[in-house]
C-alpha cells in the first residue's frame, strides 16, 4: 500500500528495498540527485480516521538532509486538507533515528495518509511505521 510521488524540477529516484533494510525487513527510500524546487515523498495508501481523534505516527529513518513530516487528510466532497506536522532533523548515520508525532483529525475528516517530504539534493530511507490511536492501531 505504498505509493510515490513529488511535484518541481527535480531528478528524483525511488526504491523499493528489500536487503540493507533499515529495522524491518523492508526499506523505501526516495534521492534526488538533481533540484531546483518541489519534492519527493513516499506515502502510504489513506487510512480510515475518526474525525476529533489524536493520532500517533512514528517512523525509523535515515537521511542525509532535513525533511518536513506532512499530513494530508481527505474530507467529503474529494477535498484534501493539509498539515505540516514537524521538521525532521537530518540523520546521516548506519542507525535509524525513531520520529513521532501527533495529529488530530479535523471534522469530518474519513481518511489519512503522511509523508516525509524531501526538498533537496539528498536521500531519505524509511522503515518500521505506525499509526495508532490510544484504542487501535493501523500500520
């Protein structure tokens, strides 16, 4: 359930791996080699939500540069909503880093997906995820 995607004039390059994976026993991860502007993203297909509900999102990463931690949530009619949930520190070493967060589902809210997005010459490796509220979990 995984998709890819990234908007602007950049080179970027996605993958899907299955050795060198970071925890699990699969890895994705997203380069981009050239930029002038957009990104490149990975995200995960939506996820029903509760509208008003807290979710907790967590993630194991390694990345060369800095990347911004988005949520986008579906509304009725096919709207889209979108909330920059947190910067993400660079973490250019063998061992992932864990990232978390938190996001509340705005009224009327049905689904949710979230992605890192990166936005410069750099590369992004992502593993072990999942979104929880204090009652369920969907990974």
């Amino acid at each position: 359930g995984w998709n890819t995607g990234g908007y602007g004039t950049n080179n970027r390059t996605f993958t899907y791996l299955s050795t060198g994976a970071l925890s699990g026993q699969r890895s994705i991860k997203v380069d981009i080699t050239s930029y002038t502007d957009g990104d490149g993203k990975w995200f995960f297909n939506d996820i029903p939500v509760t509208s008003g509900s807290t979710y907790n999102y967590s993630q194991q990463y390694i990345s060369t540069v800095p990347t911004a931690l988005y949520a986008r949530f579906l509304l009725p009619g096919n709207i889209y909503q979108y909330q920059f949930l947190k910067t993400v520190p660079a973490n250019n070493t063998t061992t992932p880093l864990t990232l978390t967060a938190s996001v509340v589902a705005p009224a009327n809210a049905t689904s949710i997906t979230i992605w890192n997005a990166l936005s410069s010459i750099g590369s992004l490796t992502l593993d072990t995820f999942s979104l929880t509220t204090p009652s369920t979990t969907n990974t």
